[in-house]
C-alpha cells in the first residue's frame, strides 16, 4: 500500500509538535522564583481603628413654636399685604407692547434713530428690528425705557422682593457693535 506524499511530511512535523509540548518551557523556574518571593515577602495587616461612639440626638425644639404652620404664614402674608404703603405696582390693565414678550437679556441694542426732537432706539430680538422711544415698556419685568442715548438704554422695571413688595430696579442696554 502507497502512502500518499503529502501524510509522509505530515507525520514527522506532527511528532515534533507533540514533543515540543511534552517540556515545561522554563514554567518551573517561574514557579520557584514565585515560591522564593512569597517566602520572603513580610505579610502586614494595618490595625482597623475603633469605630466612632454613636450619640444620639434628641430634638428638643418640638414642643416649640412651628414656624411652618399653614394658619401663621396665611396671617403674616396677609399682614405684609396689608402693610403695603409704597403704592407702587405695574399696571396691570394697560395692553401689552411687543417688546415686553421677550427678556430683557435676549433684546440687544444696535442702534439708534433721531427724528426731530424724538430719539428711538434700535432694539433687535431674534432677527427683527423694533423701534423704540422713551415711555415705550420692555421686558417680562414691567420695564419702561427712561433714557436713550447713542450707546445705552436705561430703563426702570418694576419688581417683587422677596417679602411681596413692589420694588423699582434700574437696567440698561448697551449697544452691541458687530466684531468681524
């Protein structure tokens, strides 16, 4: 029987193979290097520390006054309410400007118009330019412009402090020139 020539180069490079496989490859020198290291190598455990005393806390503030009841707060508003004296607010009433649909921050200054004895400012909100004039009201705070000049608007809005109360704070724009 013929042995075919391709299974004749096989078989030795099959046995060589499984030869190769038979020795360790210099595992047992990793091994007694790893044995040598463990033996020398000191163990060291840090002490844990003792855990914290707990001391518990007892409230002694409630048998006291609530300063969260329903009844206190509805007096007190209604008392600050009263209290009211500035006599300033918005007025309400009055139909709204276009202006006054957008915030303060989102209008930007580009300009100004003069007509005789009338100066407007140029105030641009997305991409549409508006005209505005002293007495013109801006912004979602009840603002009223008060002074235009060639680089600002001031304008005058009408605020609540934390207490409830109508309160005046001054703004201005500043023109916004374009940096190319």
């Amino acid at each position: 029987m013929m042995i075919p020539r391709a299974l004749k180069k096989a078989v030795p490079l099959l046995a060589l193979s499984v030869l190769a496989g038979c020795g360790d490859g210099g595992l047992q020198e990793v091994k007694d290097w790893m044995k040598e290291v463990r033996s020398q190598t000191p163990v060291s455990v840090p002490k844990i520390s003792e855990p914290k005393k707990f001391v518990p806390f007892s409230y002694s503030g409630k048998d006291e006054f609530d300063p969260y009841n329903p009844a206190k707060l509805s007096a007190a508003l209604a008392k600050m309410q009263a209290n009211t004296g500035s006599g300033l607010k918005p007025d309400l009433d009055r139909r709204k400007e276009p202006l006054e649909s957008y915030p303060l921050d989102s209008i930007k200054m580009v300009g100004t118009l003069e007509k005789p004895g009338l100066s407007y400012a140029l105030l641009q909100v997305d991409k549409v330019v508006f005209q505005a004039k002293v007495g013109n009201y801006i912004g979602q705070n009840f603002g009223m412009i008060t002074r235009i000049t060639d680089t600002e608007v001031e304008i005058k809005e009408i605020v609540r402090d934390a207490s409830g109360e109508w309160t005046e704070r001054k703004a201005k724009l500043e023109l916004q020139e374009n940096k190319k």
